[in-house]
C-alpha cells in the first residue's frame, strides 16, 4: 500500500536508518527543495502495518508542459524484486496525473537493470556515482597516519602558518561567493546561482544524528577569508558538499586545515562517516587528488537511471538534450 508521508521522523528515520545515509532524501532537504521553486511529493510503502519503504520525489519542470520525477540516492538495500517493482508501478500511476514522463532515479546500492524487465536507462549522473568515505571511528592518530605523507605535511604546514579555522556566520556569504565564482573560473566547474547556496544555508539547526543540518566554515590567514567548506550534517555520515578556495594564497596549504577541522569536529560529534562528495580523475584531477590523500575508502554507487513512462516524449527529450549539449 502507498500512503503519503506527512511527519518528518517517519522519512528521517528511514533515511537515516542505514549506513553512510543518505541526506538527499531528509524531509530539511525536501524543504530546501521546495524553497528553491520545486515541487516535493513524499511517498511511503507499507507491508501491511509496516512502513518498509520511503522516498522524496522532486517534480522537475521541462517544457510544453510536461515533467519529470527526480528521487535522489534511494537505498533499495534488502527490498525483493517484487516490492522494487511496486514501489515503480506505484510512482508510474502518480506520473500519468502529473504529465511525467519519466522517473531519474540513483539507487544508493542493491541494484541492477538486469533484475527487471522494464523501460530502465542508464543516463548521466547527477549525484557523483564514486566518492571517498573516511570511518571516523578510529582516533585522530589512525587517521592521520592513513594519510597521503603529502596531506599530513600541508595540514601541519597550514597550522605553522596561522591560519584560523572558524564556522562562519551570515556577514561571511559574500566573501564565500566570491570564492566561488574564483574556483568555478580557475576549475571549471558549473554552479547554481547565489540564492541556492544562501538558502542551503539556512538549513542550521542544531548538529544531531536526526536532523539535517547545513553548515559553512571558513578559514583565514592574515584577518581575509581564503576558503569555505559547506557542510552537511545527517544521520551518520558527514558530507563535504561544496569547497572553494583563492588562488592568492594557495601556499599557506588552508584546504587541508580547513578539512582536518571539520572531520574531528564530525568525529567529535559522534558522527561516523566523512563523505567526501564525489571523484573522478578524469574530470576533477586536482580535486581527486586532494581528497583521495586524506586516506578515505573508496565507494561507487550503481549510477543515475530513467524509468520511462512516455517512450515518444522521451526519444524527444534526450534528442534536444543531445543538440543542447553538442552530442
């Protein structure tokens, strides 16, 4: 059975409920979303009493009306064939009524489109398919010496330097965004715009276990902001989501500190993981680098797939996907 999920620990305790957590599918994340302009659909699946099952479904908009489901890093770990397969059936009946034409699913593990004999496509990722995992359940020495020789050098480097290492508070967006637009210039990378990441922000509640919270911290040397780090604090896992850093002091190694700082207060916290968001070395060279040297596990998700409902509306929709992009 299918019922709408209405109570914010229902969906949090599900989400959070199993190992290196994951966050996209909090109900503060849903808010955030909704914040943004989205619209957000809660669904949970139940085996007779038993809540077994739930997900956030972000309704993207496309043109001429018609739409898609997005449901980030869904964890259908331990759930048969049978009740994957009606948690799809499920969403496809909802689909018809809002002109979706497809669900973009990423599966946090257990599955395969082999397993089932559906309309299932493998597509871009959207949420970075590999990352690198640290266990914060052993002490500040084990992790340290599981470093990268390099890594441990810049983070003492940074210390002998000065630089100071704080959580930020709202005057500081500017100079973070600022940062930004310098990283995405200097790395190439895409960003949303300012109000996305202003907003992000205000996702501060207290740091706990059952609650989302989003955090930014900077570090300074010389009195100026020279890199932040935002930060997402769920269940039992700790997430670097977004860094940036200027390029006028990029000798005084502030990353590194900036990183060691947040991983023991994550640690400090009773937190057990460290996500450090995504690598890929053909893409993020330098950034993988950086972050495969803090001796973190690497993880590798199954990917971003479609579950097509409308199969015309789809062969368009990937055509002009393909021309917009140059393929």
């Amino acid at each position: 059975m299918e019922v709408t999920i209405l109570k914010k620990e229902q969906l949090n305790k599900l989400a959070s409920g199993r190992e290196h957590n994951q966050f996209p599918q909090s109900w503060e994340w849903g808010e955030f979303q909704i914040s943004a302009g989205n619209r957000v659909m809660r669904l949970g699946f139940k085996d007779g009493d038993r809540l077994f099952f739930a997900l956030s479904l972000i309704k993207k908009v496309l043109p001429l009306g018609l739409n898609y489901f997005y449901a980030p890093r869904i964890n259908l770990e331990n759930l048969s064939l049978e009740k994957i397969k009606f948690i799809f059936d499920s969403i496809k009946s909802i689909a018809k009524k809002e002109k979706v034409i497809f669900l973009r699913f990423e599966p946090a593990n257990g599955f395969s489109i082999a397993d089932f004999r559906l309309p299932i496509i493998r597509t871009i990722d959207v949420q970075p398919s590999r990352t690198v995992i640290l266990n914060l359940e052993k002490t500040a020495d084990e992790l340290l010496s599981a470093m990268h020789q390099k890594t441990r050098y810049n983070i003492r480097l940074a210390e002998k330097k000065g630089v100071i290492i704080r959580e930020a508070g709202v005057d500081d967006f500017e100079k973070f965004w600022k940062l930004m637009e310098e990283t995405k210039q200097r790395d190439g990378f895409r960003l949303h715009g300012k109000e996305y990441y202003r907003k992000m922000l205000n996702i501060q509640y207290p740091i706990s276990n059952s609650q989302l919270s989003i955090r930014l911290f900077v570090a300074e040397y010389e009195s100026k902001i020279i890199a932040g780090n935002i930060v997402v604090f769920f269940g039992d896992t700790v997430t670097y989501m977004h860094g940036a850093s200027g390029g006028e002091y990029r000798n005084v190694m502030a990353p590194y500190l900036l990183q060691w700082h947040i991983i023991k207060l994550a640690k400090d916290s009773g937190y057990k993981y460290y996500d450090f968001y995504g690598v890929d070395e053909k893409k993020w060279p330098g950034v993988t680098r950086f972050k495969t040297g803090f001796g973190a596990e690497e993880i590798n998700y199954p990917g971003t797939f479609d579950l097509v409902f409308g199969q015309g509306w789809y062969s368009i929709y990937r055509l002009v996907r393909r021309i917009r992009r140059g393929i």
